[in-house]
C-alpha cells in the first residue's frame, strides 16, 4: 500500500504510474477544535487492500471507497437523516419506497439492495447498493434524480430539504469518498456500517456486495439516459381538442373534466412510461378512475400483476389521487391495498 498522500493531485499523479492500483480515503483525526477530520489517500489493488482492510483492528478502519468520474458503477444511494427533524419518518419505509421506485423505472420488480446502516438515536442512515451497473456517475445521478422526483410526485416523506432521505450529495466531485463496511469516523467507532438486516453476514460478501466502483465486471450493465421531464404548467385545453384523450376509447363520452384528466395523464407518463390508459370513469360524481396496464408494482405482492390491474383514482373536488390494485387477493383488513397521495 502506497500512502498516505495528503495532497489529491499527488495522489492521482501517483496513480497514473501504478498499475491495477485504486484509490483509497482514510478519515484522519485532527487537532482542529472547528474540524473533525481530514483526508489521508491511498493506493493500492482491491484485492490487496480487502485483504488488508479486513485484518485491520476495529478501530482502525476508517476508509472509504473513491469514486471515480467516467467508470462503470453500481447504482448506490446514501439515505439519512436526523430524526428530530424527520421524528415520524421510518428509516425502513423510506428504503421500501426507494427500492419499489428503483425496481418499477428499471422495470425489474425483484431487484433489491444490499444495505449497510449506521442509524443511531440522533441520526437514522442507510447506504444501499443495488447489483446492477451503469455506465458512469452521471448515469447513476439521473438515475436518483429521476426516483426523487417520482417519490415526490407519490407524496413520500419529507426529511428536511430532502425526499426519504435521499442525499443527491455524494454524486458531485470526481474522486468523491463513500464509507466502507464496517468504517467509522473517527471517535465514532459505535456508529460503524454495518450490513443490514443481517449483521453476521460473511465479510468478504458484504465487501462485494456493497462496494460501488469495486466487482462490477460480472453484473448486468442496464442502459439508462432518460431525460428527467418535469411537469410544466399548460394552458386549459378545450374539451375534446387533447390527443391524448382523443385516442382514448371512449373518453369523449365520459363526463369527465378533460384538464384534469391530462394533467394526470402527464404526470403518470412522466413516471411511469411504460404504462397506457385502458380505460376512464367516473364513480359517485367526483371519483375519476383511470385503469392503468401493466400496473406499477403493487406493495403488497411486491410485483406488477400479470392478470390485473392498478387504477388511479382522483378526488375531483379535492384533486387527490391514490394507487388501487385491483387483485382481490391483495387486501389489508378486507378493503383493497391503496398507497400514494398526489395532489393535481
């Protein structure tokens, strides 16, 4: 192991002239009362540095993994948050929203994270690692940016400035440093990352597992460059003259407001792409019920159904929306399971 470097560039100058070798942060105690660490950089292989890290005294491993601009990546998120800012947000609701987001974009419904925690009383974080590979960071951060704006669109919870805790952060300057299993800062060594839910699972898997830059050769490299399309603020339509309507059967004959039944409808494509409209109604006099194929994944069966559907319905005197599936199997005390709140 070569280092410590305490100056960046002569660390990347360094690497340049090192064959296989990464690199590597190390968290460094300072005397500075206004702050609480440095950075140290070093350079070595991966595997030379597992073996390393792993035989290391607890109090000891304080490093994290660089990660690097322009190289394949697993798709990574950092998600915390204090909890007297958030007190009545769940840590592990946060994660599921997340995950079920990530899974419907990528259209892959049994896709999931391995996950590392460090949650204490003050503080709840979770660093997830998903087992699939995009092809840089900025592939990995529209990515994010694109499931922070559908979790806002769904109504998720606020923890501060920030949707389920997401921390858009840790996608900035090259070279940015994301803590590795089992690392502590220093003098916070209870507040280790540790894998979750099962903590004794094998060290060498959870290194794998949850490594970003690190044993990415052997996944699946999934495409993504989808522009994020925020809503914009239309003129009213007039009844009858939106395309979109127009190639809905049907829909002419409905009595249904038609402007806020394509502002629905935009906001729907924008998040989920895939799906078409097969059919609108109206219940009660205020409930307009579109019928979404193929649904979204539905939180109870954690997939999209193959026979059944997902309906949207909205309030239209409240203008409140909420997800329906409509399998009679998936029911929480005999009513069917609804989720989401979007307001239009």
């Amino acid at each position: 192991m070569l280092g410590p470097f305490y100056n960046e560039k002569t660390a990347v100058a360094t690497l340049a002239k090192c064959k296989d070798a990464k690199l590597w942060k190390k968290f460094v105690p300072t005397r500075d009362a206004k702050k609480k660490f440095s950075m140290a950089f070093y350079l070595h292989t991966t595997e030379g540095f597992l073996a390393k890290y792993l035989t290391m005294p607890p109090q000891d491993q304080m490093y994290c993994e660089v990660i690097p601009d322009n190289v394949p990546l697993k798709i990574y998120m950092d998600v915390e948050f204090k909890r007297n800012v958030a007190p009545n947000v769940d840590m592990d609701e946060c994660v599921a929203l997340v995950q079920q987001c990530v899974a419907t974009l990528l259209k892959m419904p049994n896709l999931v994270p391995f996950q590392l925690d460090a949650s204490n009383g003050e503080k709840a974080s979770r660093h997830l690692t998903w087992p699939v590979a995009l092809k840089d960071k900025e592939a990995v951060k529209s990515l994010v940016k694109h499931v922070v704006y559908v979790l806002k669109e769904q109504g998720a919870p606020t923890t501060g400035d920030s949707i389920c805790g997401i921390d858009l952060a840790v996608y900035g300057k090259n070279n940015q440093g994301m803590r590795m299993c089992y690392s502590h800062k220093p003098n916070e060594i209870l507040r280790k990352l540790m894998p979750y839910p099962n903590k004794a699972v094998n060290a060498r898997m959870a290194m794998e597992q949850s490594m970003i830059a690190h044993f990415v050769a052997s996944l699946p490299m999934l495409e993504w460059n989808r522009p994020l399309e925020k809503k914009q603020k239309k003129a009213p339509a007039a009844p009858g003259t939106t395309k979109r309507v127009k190639e809905t059967r049907d829909a002419a004959d409905l009595p249904l407001d038609l402007v806020l039944l394509n502002q629905v409808k935009d906001r729907l494509h924008n998040c989920y792409p895939d799906v078409y409209f097969a059919e609108e109604k109206m219940y009660d006099e205020k409930i307009m019920s579109l019928t979404l194929r193929p649904g979204v994944i539905c939180p109870a069966a954690q997939r999209v159904h193959e026979s059944n559907c997902t309906w949207m319905n909205v309030n239209i005197k409240t203008r409140m929306g909420e997800f329906v599936c409509s399998d009679p199997d998936c029911k929480v005390g005999g009513r069917l399971v609804r989720w989401g709140c979007w307001k239009f």
